[in-house]
C-alpha cells in the first residue's frame, strides 16, 4: 500500500482480556518497529523486525507482550492478559532497510483499558 | 543513558508569528538528528533530518539547526499558520545492535491561535 497501515484504530478492552494489534507495512520494507506512546510521554520502542533476522525484542515491558511478522509482511503485535497501564497509542513504523532513512510511521492504534 | 530532552513542554503562539523550539540530546554513538510533525491522531511525520555535519536544514517554514559540540538542536518555525498545531518531536539516531536506533523527546505541543 502506499503508507503504513494499523488497525484497529481505537480498541477498548476489559481488564485481563487479550488484544492483538496489526500493522501492514509499506510494500519492499524489510524494517518493522512498533512502538508505544503514553500520554505527555516519548515513543517507547517496543520490538524491531529486519527481514528473516532474530527480532530485537528488548523494549518489550514484560512477558505478556509478543509480537511476530509473517512472511515479511505483516506484523501483530498481541498483549496478553490486558493491564489498566497498558493504556496508550500503539504505532508502527517501517523503513526500506536497517538505514533508518525512509521512516514512515502509521496512524496508531489507540488501546483503552478499562 | 541515552536521552533526547525538549522544551518548552507546550507553546501557544498567534497566527503569523514565529517561534523556535528546543532540543538537547545526550545520544552516543550519534547517526542524525530528526525533527517530527505530530498532528492529533495520527503518526508522526518527517521535517528534517540532519548528520552530523549539517548545521541546518529547511523544509518549507521550518528551520531546524544543530550544533553537535553542544548537542542541542532547534527547530524554527516561520510565519505560522493555524495547520502548524501539532506536536513537534526531536528524535536522534544511534548505530547500534546492527541497526539505527531512534530515541525520541517527549514533544512540544505548539498551538496556533487566530
């Protein structure tokens, strides 16, 4: 597609249930990030896909939170037993290469957590 | 640690008027310095990018300057319009575990008023 795609846009969820996140990539990106952006605060980066290699996953709070990419492509990013302080705008990001340049980020996935 | 620290935290200026936005950093090893477009809601987008020996860079109304021996950068916008009320975020770029790492402030949260 032309830009980077998340859905859903906005998911609440009750405390505890499990939710998963989506994000198309631009087309020919090998590069995936997902991030987190909590209120007044930075992006955290949350886990970093390149092409078929072993996934940096070190920003990943805790082990509730997974993430995969299938076939290059496509990525979920699931969280598991739901916590009010997981709460936050949930972006994608994808870049041609592990260059960095060409950064493109989606739209976000606002979670409410209630 | 690594750190990308902006100011001020939130700005309101009139429409036409000018203003410059801050930003210091303490990233090491350094690859460039990003300044980003937040409008509500959606992901943010790129104003500039800069290496280490660029020491400004224009895009349209936007100014952004760095000075790597102080590690500060400033973004500068001119004549603003209502369509510049956004967040502006500083992001700075490191090398590291084979790819480019983007540590990113917190934000300034700038309104435009009539």
């Amino acid at each position: 597609g032309a830009g980077v795609s998340q859905s859903p846009s906005n998911k609440v969820t009750e405390k505890g249930k499990d939710v998963e996140l989506r994000c198309d990539p631009i087309s020919g990106h090998t590069a995936l990030y997902w991030y987190r952006q909590s209120l007044g605060q930075g992006l955290e980066f949350l886990i970093y896909f390149q092409g078929n290699s072993a996934p940096d996953k070190s920003g990943l709070p805790s082990d509730r939170f997974s993430a995969e990419r299938t076939g290059g492509s496509v990525s979920t990013l699931t969280i598991q037993r739901t916590q009010q302080e997981d709460s936050a705008v949930y972006l994608c990001a994808s870049s041609p290469d592990r260059s960095g340049y060409g950064y493109t980020f989606g739209s976000g996935t606002r979670l409410t957590v209630v | 640690k690594n750190q990308v620290e902006q100011s001020p935290q939130s700005l309101i200026i009139l429409e036409g008027k000018n203003c410059t936005l801050q930003c210091n950093y303490t990233v090491s090893p350094f690859s460039n310095l990003r300044w980003y477009k937040q409008d509500t809601g959606r992901g943010p987008v790129s104003l500039t990018i800069m290496t280490f020996s660029e020491n400004t860079k224009s895009n349209g109304r936007y100014t952004a300057t760095l000075d790597a021996d102080t590690k500060q950068s400033s973004l500068h916008i001119t004549a603003s319009q209502l369509s510049d009320s956004a967040s502006y975020i500083c992001v700075v770029s490191s090398f590291s575990g084979g790819y480019n790492k983007l540590i990113f402030g917190a934000g300034t949260r700038l309104a435009v008023h009539p």
